[in-house]
C-alpha cells in the first residue's frame, strides 16, 4: 500500500501529539545501538502511513520534552503500542505524555525517517500554564471554540497547526520556518486561550524531515 492510501485510510483515525519527555539515564555503552533502533522504529511508522511530524526539540524547561510525535491511532493504547519496539521507551530513557489532537490545520507527509535529511524548523506552543485561573463550563468552552476557529486563520507561515487537549490542559502547537517565526508568535499571542492566561508561550528549535510540509514555505 503506498503512503498516499494509507494516508487516505487512516484519515478519519484520531491524530495524537507525543511529547516524548526525559525519564532515566541509560549506559554510554548501548547508547549508539538504543538511538539507532528508536530512529527504526519512528521509520517504520512513518512508512505505515502512522506517523504524520516527528521531531527532536530543544526544550530548556523542567518539563524536559526531548522529542515530539504526531501520529494516527485509534486509542491511546495503540499509540502506546507503537513504542513498544522502542527502546529508547521501553527501557524508560523516554517517557511517551500522550494528548488528543482535537482540531488541526495543514497536512504533513511524513514518508520515512532518514537522520540525513533532517532540518531546523521552529515550535511555536502555547503550553498549558500550571496553577492557571479554572473558569466556568460555558466560559471555557468559549475560550476553546475561540482557539479552534483561529486555527483557520493561522499565518501562512505557520506549516501546521494544531489544538491538543481538552477541558483540563488545552495547549496550542505550530511548526514554521525559523524565517517566519514572528508573524506566528504574534498570532499565537492573540489566541483566547493565552489572552485568558491558560498558557504559557515558548519558541523552541525543531527538527523533523525535509519536505515534511505540504507548503512551497519550507
């Protein structure tokens, strides 16, 4: 099956963000072989059609994200399943934080993972700020309609997008350029989620494929 149909497939399979986060450290000795079979594996699930944007970040913060997956899957459970093969995962190096994609905007085209062919983009994300002010039911959902509907007037910059979470942790990402990080960073910052004081914005270094993006931008 060529990715283009298993795209085609999958489409209506719920997209999920991955934020692959640092757990405990390994023995310099099986550090090489761990690397290479956890890039084997993202391979492999690109291939399949799952795997939609993955990529390493440079996250200074203390929630110590190293990596970020997007990927299709029909439950959690399945998406813990697809790093069963990772040892970088099963031996507790990486963490898997699994959060539902509920809306997103542009299309990635993910066909294999060739560390030779990776590029620097930028992550514009809105993170959930903890400790922030909870509103009413109907408030909140407002907020999160608002957001939703912004992402339909993303900048052009702005390769994809999209709304993770729900209620409890509402968080907004966008992968763009590094030459077009601001218009981004402005619009993010317009957003009813971050206006309302629910997020925190951070621009981190992101790496992911060559030609990941259906955009001329890249």
């Amino acid at each position: 099956m060529s990715l283009t149909a298993a795209y085609a497939l999958s489409s209506a399979v719920p997209l999920w963000l991955v934020l692959l986060v640092s757990g405990e450290p390994g023995p310099a000795a099986t550090a090489s072989a761990e690397q290479a079979a956890h890039l084997q594996n993202f391979d492999r699930l690109a291939r399949a059609g799952h795997l939609q944007v993955v990529g390493p970040v440079a996250d200074e913060s203390p929630d110590c994200v190293r990596g970020i997956a997007v990927l299709r899957a029909a439950d959690p459970e399945e998406v813990q399943r697809h790093f069963q093969d990772d040892p970088l995962v099963s031996r507790g190096r990486l963490r898997p934080v699994v959060r539902r994609v509920h809306s997103f905007r542009g299309e990635a085209r993910l066909a294999g993972v060739d560390p030779a062919q990776v590029v620097a983009y930028r992550l514009v994300w809105l993170r959930h700020r903890e400790g922030a002010h909870r509103f009413e039911p109907n408030i909140l959902s407002g907020l999160l309609g608002s957001a939703d509907r912004a992402l339909n007037s993303a900048p052009k910059e702005a390769l994809w997008t999209a709304l993770v979470g729900g209620p409890e942790r509402t968080e907004m990402i966008a992968v763009c350029p590094d030459a077009g990080t601001e218009p981004v960073v402005r619009w993010a910052r317009t957003l009813a989620i971050h206006e309302a004081g629910l997020t925190r914005l951070d621009v981190l270094p992101f790496y992911t494929m060559r030609g990941a993006f259906a955009s001329g931008l890249e």
